[in-house]
C-alpha cells in the first residue's frame, strides 16, 4: 500500500512549478533553498493524498471553489451581521 510510487498504492505527493518568475532554479543551484526561501503557495502545481488527485496543474479535483467563496462569503456576511459597532 505504500513505501514505494507505483501505480494503485497511497501517495501523498505535493509537485512544484518552480520555473517562475519570481524565484526562477538557476543551474547548480541548491533547489532545496529554492523551495524554502522563494516557494510560495503559486508553486503548487499538483496535490495527491492517499493515492487520489485532489489539485491537479491548478485546479481543485475534489472542491468545487465557485461553491466555497459562496459559502465563505456567505458566513461572513452573516458574521459582520453580528458585530457591534461601537
């Protein structure tokens, strides 16, 4: 089920585009220290847990994100509903 990457066991997998921009891997660099000090959150390519996609090149597998802001929005409306002004 695990310990290795093949085909039908769990994986949890984060794969990382860092050919951007803004923190590009120059050749003989240390892509560890790429990763730590330059990756942010834009370099998520793709995202297995357990062996299942769940965001792939950039898109939500399992989420439908239209559906979340919906709901987000949602909660914080009723959220600054409440709140006292003073």
């Amino acid at each position: 089920e695990i310990g290795s990457i093949e085909v039908g066991k769990k994986a949890d997998i984060v794969l990382l585009d860092l050919a951007r921009i803004w923190n590009p891997v120059i050749a003989n660099e240390d892509i560890y220290s790429t990763i730590v000090y330059s990756a942010e959150p834009a370099n998520v390519d793709s995202v297995m847990i357990d062996g299942r996609w769940v965001y792939r090149k950039g898109i939500s597998v399992d989420i439908d994100e239209a559906k979340v802001l919906r709901e987000a929005k949602s909660t914080l409306m009723d959220l600054l509903e409440r709140v006292e002004y003073q």
